[in-house]
C-alpha cells in the first residue's frame, strides 16, 4: 500500500509540473525566400502547422520599412513602398556576404536605384545608408526579420519560442552561411540547424511516405524555381540499418543543379519594364515614368499581380490609378507578350536539370519522378519547357510549392530539439562546393632543397557531411597554411564572378618547435589538424596539436599481481601516460578516418601505387637468387631446415616482446592564428554595437504598441460609456446628480483628446482611463449585479430542490439499509434550511433597496452558498462508493457448502467465479510477506474516497486479480501508463486503472531513472 500511495503521489507531481515544464519547449522553422518567408512551429499538442501572421496569412514578404520613429514588416512595409521606397528593404538575401565590389550589388543597385548604397571600411561589404545616422547592414535588417518571424511564432505558439531550424539556399558559400547565422544571434534566435532549402523540401516529402521508402533505392528530382533563383535536387530514399534503431528510412542528396538568377522576379522586371514602355507611348505627361522611383514601385507591384493573372487567363488588364502626374495607366497584356518578353529565361529552364545529373552522374532514365517546388513553378510556360526536358509522361504536383521547406525544416526543428521525441529519418547533406588544403614543405632533390607547394582535398564536390577529419602534417617548424575552395570548374562564368574569394582561411601555427624540447624522448608523428563540417554546412577548425609516441613495456601478469600486492618496487613511476591500443587512434577523429579513407586513395593514387610496386620486385629478385642454388639443394636441405628453425624462434620471441609493449600518444597544443580571407567577421564592438541598435528598435516599438494600445482603450472606452449612459439599465441604477457629473468628465476628457491626447504620452493617456474608471466602477458594479441576479437565483432554487429530494429519499431507506447517519442527514437538512432562509431574507431586503444604492444580494454570496450544498450533497453521494457488502462473506461460503459432491470441473468455475472472496481468505497472509519485500501490495487498497484528487477510481477497487500472478503486476501497470500520462495533450488519465497486465515474466519496477527517461520529450 506503502508504494501505490508513493506512486500515486508521483502521479500527481507530474500533473502538477506539466504546465511550467511545457511552457517553453515549443521550437520554430523559417523558410527564409528572396521575397517571402514561411514560419512554422510545433509545440505539445500541435505537431507541425503554419503560424499565420497579423494579417492571417500563410507567408510574409521579407520587407522592413525604417521612416522615421516608424519601423514595419511585411505586408505594412509593402504598403509604405509604393509612396516612399527608399525607406523598404527586401530582397536582402542578394547581399548577404558579399563585398561592395560583387557584380551582385550592382545588380540589386540596378533593380532598386532608390536606396543608397556604401562601403563599410572595416569588413568592405555594403550598408543601406539614408543618412549619417541611419545605417544599416543586411545582416541587421536580417536580424530584424528573424525577430519578427520569431514574434509570429510566439504570438501563434502562445509561449516564447528560442530554438530554430533556418533554411537557406543549397548554393550560399561559406560566407553567406556565416552571415545569416550572425542576423540570427542579432536577433537572439538560436540556431539548431541551418538546412538547405531542397533538403527541407526532401525531407517533408519523404516523412509522410515513409511506408514506400525500402532498401530499394528511388531516385527522386526535385525542381524548385523560386522568386530568385531556380535548383534542382536529386534525392536517393532507401532504408538503411543503423546501430542504434535498427532499419531507419534516409535521404541523401545525390546531385545538385542550380541558377542563381532565374526565377520569378525576373520575370516581373520584365513585366514592370513592359508596363513602363507602354505608359511612355501612351504620351499621357512629357517625363519618363522610368525616372520616377513611386511610379516604378507601383509598376512593379502590378507586375508581380499581372503575372500571377496571366499564370490562368490568356490576356489581362493592366491599370494603375495616379500612376504618374495624377495621370492612369490602363494597357492590355496578354500571355504571348509574357512569354515573348521571358524567352532567354525559358531556355535557361532545363540548366539546373542537366547540372544535377551530371553532378550525380546519373541519366533522366534513372530519375522515377520530377516533382515541383516554388511558386514560380506554377507559370505554364515553365511546366512545358520542363516536362519536354526531363522527358517524362508528367510532373508531379503532390507537394505543397510553397510551404513544403518550412514543414521539413520544423520536423527537423523537433528532432533536434531535447523536447520532442520523432521517429528518426536519416539525412545525408551535401557539399556542393570542394574545399581543400594548400601548404608548402620541403623536399630535396638533385642534392638541393626546395619548395613544394601541396594541394589535398578535405571535401570533395557532393561528399556528405556532417562529417569531421584530421589532417596531419610533417613541419617540425612553425609554419602555415590555406583553406581554399577546390576545383570550381563546374560553375559557369556568371556565377564565378559573384562567388566572391576563393580562398577561405589562412592558419599560422606557432609553438611547433617548442613542442620537442618537452618530449625528446618520444617519437614524433606530426602536426594533426581537425576539421569539421557541421551539420550547417559551415567548416571548423576544431584544434591542432602535436602528436608524439611512446612505446612502454607492459608487465607480466604475475608482476602486475606483484605489485597489487606490495611485492613490486616502491620507487614512485613518473612521467607516465595513458597508455592506448597499438592502432592509432585519434579521441575525436575515429569515424572521419573511416569515412575519409576511400577517398584519400582515390586522391593520391601516385603515392599509393608506388608504395604497392616495391615488395613484388623484392620478392622477384629472392626468387632469383633461390633458382641459383638449386644444385646445390640437396647438399644444403639440411642447414636450410636448421637455419629456418632458427629465424622461426626469433620470430616467435619478437613476436612475445611486442605483445607486451604498447604505445602512448602524446598530444601538445600548438598556438593557432586564423586570418580570414574571404568576409571578415564583424568586431565585437561592431556586434555589441548591433544587438544595442535592434534592441534600442525594438524597445521602441513596444512603447510605441502599448501607447496604441492604451490610447485605443481610451477611446473605446468614452465611446462606449457615453453611449451606455442613454440605455434603460443604466439609467435605471444612476441619480440624475451622478449621471451629469459622469458625462461632463467624458466630455472633458473627450475634448482633451481632440487637441492634446494624441501627443500625449503613455502615462498620461493611462492616468485618464484609469480616472474614468473609477468614476464609473460603482455604476458598472449595480448593473453587472442586476445582470447575474435572475442566473444565480434560479440556480441556487434548483440546488436547494434537488437536495431536499435527495434528503427525503435517504430518510424513506429502512435503518437497517441506510448508509448515512441520523448527523449526516440532520448536517444537510441544517444547510438546506439555512439556505433557503437566507435567500427569502436577503431577496426581499433587496426589494426594499433603492437600485441605486449598493445592491444588498451579491452574486459571489449565492455562488458561495450553492457551493456549501454542492459539498454536503457531494459527500454523502460518494460515501456509498466506500462501503462494503454485509452479506458478502455468507454468499461466498454458501455455495461451498451446499454442493460439497460437485465434479472438479464445477469447483474450478465456482473458484474462479468468486476469485474476489477467495483471494481474501487465502493469499491474505502471503500478501503480508511479500508486502515486506515491496513486490505485491496492489490488492490490498483503500477505498477510493480517500484518493487525494477528484478523479473517479473505481475501476482500481473493483477489479481484483483472480489469481496470485494476476496480483503481482499492479506495479507495472502504472508504469506503462506514466508516458501517456506525462504527454502534454489533456488525455485522459482514467487508463491507470482500467487494465491490469497478467504476465508475471514482464514485472518491471518502477524506478525514478526509468520514468525520467520514458519523457524526453514528446511524441509527435
């Protein structure tokens, strides 16, 4: 008993932990476009939805509009484009990590020649400048919209959200990788994982079709043509066995095919272009409406409408109100002009397709299905120079286009959280870029010393990761070397110009030299260097350090027992090391090896090859030598056998010396200096100096929302109550004195509003409100009280019917059937009748009252008074639950002893029948023994009356086992159920006591560590 009460109690701490343990974990995905965002969450009860924004919709545009003390997003920021576009940003992606010299920020200055673009001396990328004050990065202006995108998944989410999965294009380059991560730790968003967006997208398809996917591999296309850029993805699904969870479904990308600049905004450039042109024909003012930059906004924003239109109708109707010198624009367009005006970006369609086969080194024949991705997609003249290129019957539309990245990011967002428990789908990322390793050593040759400059791949093209690797170098000096990209040869001319540096870091090693003098007895093995590729993308340098060898003499076991034992020397060993296994093998390096392996060969097949070359020619040449002396083989088969037996007992007892040696790995840090090259990071005076400007704009704007929020309450309020002081029940419960004095204050107030209120500041707007409050708190009172009288009375009068019902029923039992006692029944009679005679009194002194005085009746009195008879009738119903059957012995003895004769057949079912009664008679005193013991105390329980919460037990006193294994497993009964109980979703907790397992082979006991971890973290 001792140990279902503590069960129960664990139960019950769990409920009561389960709100603040769940307030927090929910975690959130973006899907970060050129042009829109999607943001998607998931949290205990909502498995993975779509957060809408303010304006109820499923994307927002990545647009921030910065006017003044004014700062906005998304749809209000498009809206402020159209009058004033150089305060709107967007279309940031373009110039993450790039310097202001890319021939990217020409085109992005081309497109949008409203802003004004300079350099920043200290990193030599771009900033958004208006004025001296005002200037902004593109990975502050990032930074705000992943602040934004995070309130939208809190405001979805009800409750804070921290942790994110990112998207970004498979093409980004280191740089731009560490750029959006910098946005995000502006934004104080914490980043799991920054996933390509074509993995995303391959990972929602393959999570819903996890029944198709088997250790058959099936290879699938998936071309996403987005707002600005257009890829192309091969995907291979196939179960593959793990260690840990057996066979486990997994992606792995196999090919990728990409172009940076096609995509829809191109096509609505040309569109707006068009619009342009026709708007100057049209001759309706003499100025070009190119050179007005609102003119053009407006042109652009019925571009993006026109071409979504021409998407289904043939023609459509281009108008714009006011375009330019308050003059209209209307013009015909029809879907043969769309097309004309896109013809160079139609042919450039089929470009990422052969681009992924060829990097996968498959054919079409080999693809099963192309499925589309991306909005662009839905263009017809897209879908027909596809489907003629890919050579299949059709393209598969069974994904949604826009949101199938942010719901893969978001699965991979609750898989990497601590919080959620999913079912394990495997990813397998790739690089898409090669990075390699540049040094120089020394090498003598012809008798001189000279340099030699080395090349070796660390990643190769479309190698997965993550993954680590060690490399090791032979410098016994300081020394330094290049991480660079490798052979880039596979992207064109276009996209090599706006790749930026091709060289990433250079590494200087210091303390290298210095390193020997420590271990000069040790043999040296070379600088190791660890690199890794997380599962961002993004490359580490995790350490570097010094690599030496000992070998030590292991002792003989009876001189390790020896020295156990106090039988070996007592002179202290010093200078000892952890000894380690004859293979080398480094601690965080292990499984790279492994995996880098393959490759290495493949890399250096030179070297390799030669090493293979010398022990056959060796051997040929003994073969020689042997052939030679064949005359003389008899004469000399004696000493061959003796001279044999001796190299055989060298062998052997070098063999025994080796056995007892192992080698110890030294390791010595190395002093690392790491010079950026490609984008420099930003200072930390740079970075404090950034979070401070978005945190100073954000605390602005939540003044400004309370402000807002305040002075709409204001005004709400002096509408409302002005109106509410000509209806009849106010009227009714106010004097004519206070009613004037009431209306003359809103009146007062009314008019400071018109001319001072919407200057005013918070304090002062919520001084007022809470003044005219209070004014009319005593009025609202009588009204709200008249209001709950009628509700309150006629529940109260059917409370008091049904208990005296209840109490004339209980008198009518016999004495020697009732339940309660002569106190119980007399205990309720007295609340009844005090009830009843409180209600008459307080009703009629009510009706003597004037309405305009503080009503003597209160809601609160009668809910208190309905809630004492609830507690009396309560109890009493529940008592009968606890009483046990007088007759309940004498019917289980009768049976036996009136059919003493019957065959054992019937005794059986007679025992088996009255298990209940049985069980109390015989296995009473075994239950006492092992109750000792803390194995079986299940059946002897309390009545469920004196249960510490509310729910309804019945099921625990009303179902006993039948026999004596059948009663050992209540225990475990309650374990099983704990993880559904611990599930966040308000499930029902009555399956605690509805089944009662019977195998006693499967008895666990339940144990603190078992429940902790049957709950980390939630099932999705």
């Amino acid at each position: 008993m001792r140990r279902k009460l503590t069960l129960w109690a664990r139960f019950c701490l769990v409920l009561a932990l389960l709100p603040s343990q769940t307030a927090s974990v929910a975690v959130m995905s973006v899907d970060l476009g050129s042009e829109w965002m999607k943001v998607a969450i998931v949290k205990p009860g909502v498995p993975m939805e779509i957060a809408l924004n303010k304006e109820s919709r499923r994307k927002t545009p990545i647009a921030v509009c910065l006017k003044e003390n004014e700062r906005l997003f998304g749809d209000s920021a498009l809206g402020v484009s159209v009058k004033n576009p150089k305060f709107v940003y967007r279309h940031l992606q373009s110039l993450l990590g790039k310097k202001h010299d890319n021939p990217q920020v020409a085109v992005y200055q081309k497109r949008f020649p409203e802003h004004h673009l300079v350099t920043d001396e200290s990193r030599g990328t771009v900033l958004f400048s208006n004025s001296e004050e005002m200037q902004y990065s593109p990975e502050e202006l990032l930074g705000m919209v992943l602040n934004y995108s995070r309130g939208l998944a809190q405001d979805f989410a009800e409750q804070p959200i921290k942790d994110a999965v990112i998207t970004v294009p498979v093409f980004f380059n280191q740089a731009e990788r560490r750029a959006v991560l910098q946005a995000a730790q502006m934004a104080g968003v914490k980043v799991l994982q920054l996933i390509n967006d074509n993995t995303a997208v391959a990972l929602n398809y393959g999570v819903f079709r996890r029944k198709d996917i088997n250790s058959t591999a099936q290879n699938i296309m998936f071309y996403d043509m987005g707002s600005g850029s257009t890829t192309a993805t091969i995907v291979t699904y196939q179960t593959v066995k793990t260690e840990e969870s057996g066979s486990q479904p997994q992606l792995q990308i196999r090919g990728v095919g990409f172009d940076r600049s096609l995509g829809g905004f191109e096509m609505e450039l040309r569109l707006q272009d068009h619009l342009a042109k026709l708007f100057n024909e049209q001759k309706k003012t003499k100025k070009d409406v190119r050179e007005n930059h609102r003119a053009m906004a407006k042109l652009l924003k019925e571009a993006q409408r026109l071409k979504t239109v021409l998407s289904a109708n043939a023609e459509f109707m281009a108008q714009v109100e006011g375009l330019l010198d308050d003059m209209d624009f209307k013009a015909k367009v029809t879907r043969v002009e769309f097309e004309t005006l896109c013809a160079d970006l139609f042919e450039r369609v089929p470009g990422p397709v052969q681009d992924a086969l060829s990097s996968a080194e498959m054919s079409l024949d080999e693809i099963e299905q192309v499925i589309l991705v991306g909005g662009s997609t839905r263009v017809p003249k897209v879908q027909e120079v596809l489907l003629k290129a890919v050579g299949k019957e059709e393209l598969g539309k069974n994904l949604n286009a826009d949101e199938a990245a942010a719901m893969g990011a978001v699965y991979q967002a609750a898989a990497l959280s601590k919080a959620f428990k999913v079912q394990p789908f495997l990813v397998r990322e790739a690089t898409v870029f090669p990075i390699q390793v540049e040094f120089t050593s020394e090498m003598e040759e012809d008798g001189s010393r000279i340099l030699k400059h080395n090349k070796h791949i660390l990643f190769q093209r479309m190698a997965p990761y993550p993954q680590s690797k060690v490399f090791t170098f032979n410098h016994t000096d300081d020394f330094a070397f290049n991480i660079n990209y490798g052979d880039l040869s596979f992207l064109g001319q276009e996209d090599l110009s706006v790749f930026g540096s091709l060289n990433l870091t250079t590494v200087q090693l210091s303390g290298v030299g210095s390193s020997f003098q420590k271990h000069t007895d040790a043999e040296y093995k070379g600088i190791n260097a660890s690199f890794n590729m997380n599962e961002s993308g993004v490359l580490l340098l995790d350490r570097v350090v010094s690599v030496f060898e000992t070998v030590v003499e292991e002792e003989s076991t009876l001189t390790s027992f020896s020295n156990l034992y106090g039988g070996g020397s007592s002179e202290p060993n010093t200078n000892v090391t952890e000894p380690v296994q004859d293979e080398k093998v480094h601690p965080e390096s292990v499984k790279a090896q492994e995996e880098a392996a393959p490759q290495e060969e493949k890399q250096e097949p030179g070297e390799e090859q030669q090493q293979q070359e010398v022990a056959p020619t060796h051997e040929k040449t003994e073969g020689v030598d042997s052939k030679a002396d064949l005359q003389d083989e008899k004469e000399g088969a004696k000493s061959g056998e003796e001279e044999k037996t001796t190299e055989e007992a060298a062998k052997t007892e070098a063999e025994k010396k080796a056995k007892h040696q192992k080698k110890n790995e030294i390791y010595e840090g190395v002093t690392v200096e790491l010079q950026v090259k490609d984008i420099l990071n930003p200072h930390l005076e740079a970075i404090t100096s950034s979070n401070k400007k978005l945190q100073d704009l954000t605390d602005r704007d939540l003044k400004k929302q309370e402000r807002e929020k305040t002075l709409n309450s204001l005004e709400a309020f002096l509408f409302d109550t002005q109106d509410k002081m000509y209806q009849e029940e106010y009227q009714a419960v106010v004097l004519e004195e206070e009613k004037e004095n009431i209306l003359a204050k809103l009146s007062q107030v009314s008019t400071w509003m018109d001319e001072d209120g919407y200057s005013a500041s918070t304090k002062e707007l919520r001084e007022k409100l809470q003044s005219l409050r209070n004014l009319c708190k005593a009025m609202f009172f009588r009204v709200e009280e008249r209001r709950k009288w009628p509700g309150h009375l006629a529940t109260l009068e059917s409370k008091l019917n049904r208990s005296s019902f209840f109490l004339r029923s209980s008198k009518l039992v016999p004495e020697d059937d009732r339940i309660f006692t002569d106190v119980e029944l007399k205990t309720l009679e007295k609340v009844i009748n005090e009830t009843s005679t409180w209600k008459n009194n307080t009703v009629a002194e009510q009706e003597k009252s004037s309405p305009t005085e503080r009503p003597v009746l209160l809601s609160k009195d009668i809910e208190s008074k309905w809630a004492l008879l609830d507690r009396e009738v309560n109890y009493l119903l529940n008592k009968p639950k606890a009483a046990k059957p007088k007759a309940a012995k004498p019917k289980a003895a009768k049976p036996k002893a009136a059919k003493p004769n019957n065959n054992s057949t019937t005794e059986s079912s007679s025992s088996k029948a009255n298990s209940s009664k049985m069980v109390e008679k015989v296995i009473l005193p075994k239950e006492e023994t092992k109750d000792e013991e803390g194995t079986e105390e299940v059946q002897q329980e309390e009545p469920p009356i004196k249960e510490p919460t509310g729910q309804n037990t019945d099921s625990l006193s009303q179902s006993q086992p039948a026999d004596k294994t059948a009663s050992t497993e209540g225990t475990e009964e309650v374990q099983q159920e704990e993880l559904p109980i611990k599930e966040p979703t308000g499930q029902n907790t009555d399956s605690l006591s509805q089944s009662q397992p019977t195998d006693k082979t499967t008895r666990t006991e339940p144990t603190e560590k078992n429940q902790s971890e049957n709950h980390k973290g939630d099932e999705l």
